[in-house]
C-alpha cells in the first residue's frame, strides 16, 4: 500500500500500457472482482478520431449549466494527471486518487495471481474512475474513449448515449489502414438499442453507420440531417441551430462541428425522462466550454494538440481563417510510432518557418530525424523544447508561432509558455 500520491502515481504509471491482448477479458475479469461498479452510473460513451475532448466539453458545460452533476473520463491529461477523471468540472483529489490506486494495486495483485496476467495501465485508471464514479453523487458520466472503440478499456459501459465524433486516419497499427476498417472498430461503442449521434460526412461511412445501427436497433442522429446555419467566424464564433443562435469561445472552424455534435447530443439525451436541458443552459454552457491545449492561444503564441493528418489539416485551415496576413512560424514534434510524414508535408507546404524539437518521453521523435526527414528551405532544430521555444518565440506583432503534433508535447510545454509569457 502506498502512504504518499506520488508514490502511488510513480508505481502506476510505471504499468505497462498496453496489454500483449488486446482484448476485454482482463476488463470484464477486474470489473466482476470488484463488484461490476460500471453498473451504478449512467453513461455517454464519446469516440472518434478527432473532436472527442472538445465535444465532452462542451456536452458537460450544458449539463453542469442545466443543473446536473457531471463527471467526466478522458485522456491524456494537459496539466495534471487528475484530470483524467472529473466530478463538476473539478478534479479527482490527491485523497481519493491515493485511495482507489491503493485499491486498484490490490485488485491488480489479486488479477496476477489468478490469472498469470496484469492489468495495464489505461484499464487500471478506467477502473478507478469506475470506483470513483461509484462512490459519488453523479447524474451522468461523459466518457472518452481512449483508442478505437471495439477493444477500448472503456467499453465495458452501458451507456444511455454513444456519440462518434468522427473517422480520420490515426493509430493504424491497431485500428486498420482503411477509413472503413477504422470506423468499424470505432462503431464496437454502439450497444444494442443505445442511440448513436455522429458528426461523420462521408456518405460511403455514413452508409456504413446506418448498416450497424439498423442491425444494433440502435437509433441513429447524424449532424449532417440537421444543420448549422449563419455562422459567423471570429472571437467568439456564432451560428444558428433549430432556430436559435449560439456562441462558442473555442477558437476552431471545427469547434462549430463538435458544439453541433454536443447540441445534437443534448436533443437525444432531452427525449429520455431523466434529463431536461433547455435552451438558455446549452448557451450558457457552449459559451463557458474551454479546452487547454486546443488552439489556445497566448499573445501570438498558439498552442494545439493536432496529431494526426485530419486534426493538423482542420488546425491549418482555422489559422489561414483567422490569420491570413500573418506569418506563421511553427514548433513541431511528434511521437514516432505515427505515420506522420505527410503530416511533415503539409507542414512544410504551410509554415514560412519550422521548428522541430522533442520531449523527454520515450515515444518521442527525435528532432534530428525530423530535420533530417524535412525538405523546407527555413528549418531548425533543437533537442531541448524549451530552449526550441525560447529561439521560436515571435519578437514582432506580425509572426504567429504555432506549437503543434502532440498533446504529450502540449503537456510539456503549456506550463513553460505561461510561466515565461511576460518575459522579453
């Protein structure tokens, strides 16, 4: 047993990550150990390749706003590993996160033993917001899935509500190389009968999605049936839904998607007798949602969490929409098990300037190797990611710098940008 948090922490995070299966059996083996406290809350289960965090966000705002008492799932975290798990829009406190990995650790040696086999990293932080969740007064818990969907520790939920944000290209190496094979896994969240709300465009996946549900009896509720109207780009961003107008301050042309996304949402959660969200909670709500890291900006300095060619492409897309006459310098790093050499192309179409760095994780891309790997003719590198900032951080009012390629790196990052933001 653990007498401190960051000894606790240190051991948990010190698990493996992922498991040589890749399947549920240790989920389903820790859920019944424990008394299968997945049962003793109601759910939204949030998928999809990019948009997941954001559309949470702006979904829990609406709740919170409309009276409820919201927790939230997600991963990874900004700032500060209790993020990951929320209650109200505040974290899981350094008490009780102590409490239940002291639980968990003994869970996870009782599971060694029986089974010759351990509990990874994602699963044992999924079944501690398990527990967490359990022991707490909460209406409905928002939770992000963490990859895919089928095999995802998550989906051990009965949700009320599953939402599928959308389907890009990331994590090939688990999810196929194909939209299609990607959206199938994705679709394992939907569970019999459950309503599934999605963002997706694409007709051939939305063909896709109708099959599944259609055979799941699972009603479904694309965007793309009902959609915004009069949007009104800018700080904040406006647009019409159903009637009414709504205000985001989440900078973003793709933000205007995930709020729809969460609005649609709040429409099927509002058929259900338990749940009541009016209209004046879901502006208040859309206008509070916040997400750090998500092209969060600091004077010319704007940091985002892009990381796979749809999220990087919607990212350059919002910075020619809100900077077009700038000139945009970018610090750029990427963990190495992506596929991210077209990302490295359309950087390189787009930055007058790039930077490439890197991050005390071992997941990380060396910056070398990125220099090495990039043919634009104004390239740097440097191994230390603050001393990369510290060169790339803009003098003039006409340069934008654009820190982007991985929400580890963001983590890392953020705390050294706020901290320096008033030097010169």
């Amino acid at each position: 047993m653990f007498e401190t948090l960051s000894e606790a922490q240190k051991w948990i995070e010190s698990v493996e990550k992922f498991g040589e299966k890749y399947d549920l059996s240790r989920m389903h083996g820790a859920c019944e150990m424990l008394g299968h406290p997945e049962t003793t809350f109601k759910s939204v289960h949030i998928g999809g390749t990019n948009g997941k965090g954001s559309t949470l966000s702006f979904l829990k705002h609406i709740l919170l706003e409309s009276g409820y008492n919201v927790g939230t799932f997600t991963s990874p975290y900004i700032v500060h590993f209790n993020e990951r798990i929320t209650l109200n829009d505040i974290p899981i406190s350094d008490e009780d996160l102590l409490h239940y990995i002291n639980e968990i650790y003994t869970v996870q040696k009782e599971y060694r033993e029986r089974h010759n086999d351990q509990i990874t990293f994602f699963e044992l932080v999924t079944l501690i917001s398990f527990l967490y969740f359990r022991d707490k007064d909460v209406d409905l818990v928002l939770y992000e899935v963490g990859l895919g969907g089928k095999l995802d520790a998550t989906n051990v939920i009965s949700p009320v509500l599953s939402i599928i944000t959308s389907v890009g290209y990331d994590h090939m190496h688990v999810l196929g190389n194909t939209l299609k094979s990607i959206a199938k896994n994705k679709l394992g969240i939907v569970k019999d009968g459950v309503p599934l709300v999605s963002a997706v465009r694409d007709s051939s996946l939305q063909k896709l999605f109708r099959s599944h549900t259609n055979k799941k009896t699972s009603p479904l509720y694309l965007t793309s049936d009902c959609p915004v109207e009069n949007i009104e780009i800018g700080l904040p961003t406006r647009f019409d839904f159903e009637g009414e107008t709504y205000t985001i301050n989440m900078v973003g042309l793709y933000q205007i998607a995930n709020a729809h996304t969460a609005l649609l949402a709040k429409n099927v959660l509002n058929k259900r007798d338990d749940f009541d969200l009016p209209v004046d909670a879901c502006k208040r709500g859309l206008e509070k949602a916040h997400m750090p890291g998500r092209f969060e900006r600091f004077d010319n300095v704007i940091l985002d969490g892009a990381h796979n060619i749809s999220s990087i492409e919607a990212s350059l897309k919002t910075l020619n929409a809100y900077y077009p006459d700038k000139k945009i310098r970018i610090l750029f790093t990427v963990m190495a098990d992506k596929a991210y050499v077209p990302i490295l192309k359309k950087l390189e179409r787009f930055a007058d300037e790039l930077i490439f760095t890197e991050i005390p994780y071992h997941r990380s891309e060396k910056a070398e190797r990125l220099y090495d790997q990039s043919g634009h003719p104004n390239k740097q590198a440097f191994k230390d990611y603050k001393e990369a900032y510290r060169k790339a951080r803009p003098k003039d009012a006409d340069t934008i710098l654009f820190i982007t390629g991985s929400l580890y790196f963001i983590s890392a990052i953020r705390a050294y940008v706020i901290e320096t933001q008033n030097e010169h």
